[in-house]
C-alpha cells in the first residue's frame, strides 16, 4: 500500500509538470517578417540602452533601473560592480532573456524589441560563467552547423591555446565529448566555448565572467587574443578580475541596478570613487 501510495505520488509529478508547462508565458516570434535588417545588420555593433529597467518577474523588484548609456561601435566595454550588481541582467536584457519592464535598447538604429528572437540571438555571441558543451564530437561543439573549414578550427584552437592539447588527444577533434563536457576541465570548456565565438566573429560578444575558471596566466592570454582577434567587435565584459578590463577604452560600474560610473579607467582611478576601490582591493593601484 505504502510502496503503491509512492509511486502514485511519483507519477503524479509528470502531470504537475505538463500543467505547469501549459501555463508557462511564451517567449516573443522567433522570427518577424518585418523587413527590418539587412543580411549584415549590424555593422557597426552600436548598442544603446534608453531609460532601461528589467524585472524578472511581475511581483519582483526592479533588477535593473532606468539605465541610459551609449556604447560606439568596436568599443571595449568592462562591466564592474559587486555581486547582485545588475551586470548579468544586463546581458540578458540584451538577448531579450528576459523583456524589459520599461525603455528600449537599440543595435545599430534598431529596437531590439520589434525584432525577432532568432534574428536577435544569431548576431550576439554570448560566453557564460558557465561554460556549455554537449554530448558528441569536439569539431560538433565547436562548429555544430559544420559551417567552417578544419582549418580555420585549428586556426581557431592555436589562437585559444588550445592545439596543443587537441594534437595530444587520441582521436584530436574526432575526440568524444561526454554529457556537459564533463570529461574536460572547467577552464577547457571554457576555452572551447572562446574557440567557438572566435569562429563566429559576431558583430557584439559579451563574455559573462567567462574566464573566471582559468589561472591568470591563461586568462591574461585570452584577453590579448580578445583584443587582437575581435578587434572589429564590439566586446562587453562583465569582469571577475578587475586588471582583465584595466585596458579596456571604458568601464561601466554598477551599483544596485544603477549606472554608478562610465568612464576610461584613467579617469575613474583619478576620480576615487567606486572602481578605484576596486582596482585598490585587487591592488591595482
């Protein structure tokens, strides 16, 4: 009777979840057939955010507020702030993850919000704390539409530092990668994920404390092939370390969802203010 009661209550799980999932909000069109971009769009990476708040839900306070800034075209941006900040928000604000709560964000000229999702999605690449890589092949994770050439993967892997390790493997990028990446090492996914955003040279790239998994000797690597390599990007960096954007040509600091400060890092180590406590704590300055 017990075990009969249990399995019952187990079962009745998967009705709880179709019900659930039944009620679930939808996300916007995946596509519009509006006509407003062109195959290039964008291409210049403009991004400006007009008096833009987000919650990630209806009874929840604001996540972010009335945020108002313009990014140029190929412009390295830092993102700074503490924990709970809003600088994750802000990515996710930016593919539409979650929708604003008021304002707009416009890319090159156009609202984001009349676009659809896919269009959106295709032409940022966004690296996550969290590095993702799925079950099969080395060379499918790294080029899943089997768009580019063996050696322009390689290519792509030398520049990551990441050959020589491929070279090493039994079957190289035949080599099988388990559920998760879990055969690999955190910083190695991570790598592979920079590899894949490399080969994709997408107008906008936000890396999303991307390489908070990897010593600082590598890190200071990757930020060197970021400069070099995506030099034509536009590039938003929400910083785990704080010298990783020292050299960036401006950094954001947020404070409570707010813009706190938005300025070179020349100028807002003159000023004292948030960052330079930053930069001080990490001794910097």
């Amino acid at each position: 009777m017990v075990r009969s009661l249990a399995e019952i209550d187990n079962n009745i799980v998967s009705v709880e979840r179709v019900t659930d999932y039944s009620v679930t909000p939808k996300e916007a069109p995946w596509t519009l057939d509006n006509h407003l971009l062109h195959e290039n769009w964008p291409t210049e990476g403009r991004i400006e955010f007009k008096g833009y708040s987000l919650r990630y839900r209806p009874e929840l306070d604001l996540a972010l507020k009335d945020i108002s800034l313009k990014i140029n075209g190929r412009e390295k941006i830092g993102i700074a702030g503490r924990t709970g900040a809003g600088k994750s928000s802000l990515a996710m604000g930016l593919l539409r993850l979650v929708e604003a709560a008021a304002g707009e964000i416009v890319i090159d000229g156009t609202n984001i919000a009349k676009m659809g999702l896919h269009d959106l999605r295709s032409k940022v690449t966004i690296i996550p704390q969290d590095p993702v890589l799925f079950s099969g092949s080395l060379r499918m994770n790294l080029d899943p539409l089997s768009v580019y050439s063996d050696e322009e993967i390689w290519t792509a892997l030398d520049l990551m530092v990441l050959k020589s390790f491929v070279l090493d493997l039994p079957d190289q990028l035949a080599h099988e990668c388990s559920e998760g990446g879990e055969n690999l090492s955190v910083g190695q996914r991570q790598l592979i994920c920079l590899a894949r955003a490399l080969l994709r040279k997408a107008r906008i790239l936000v890396l999303d404390e991307a390489t908070a998994a990897v010593d600082l000797e590598t890190d200071l690597q990757i930020q060197s092939t970021i400069r070099m390599q995506f030099s034509e990007c536009t590039v938003l960096t929400i910083a785990h370390r704080v010298n990783t954007i020292m050299d960036y040509d401006r950094i954001l600091v947020m404070e409570r969802g707010r813009v706190a400060e938005f300025d070179t890092p020349e100028i807002l180590i003159a000023q004292k203010g948030l960052f330079y406590r930053m930069a001080e704590e990490s001794g910097l300055v």
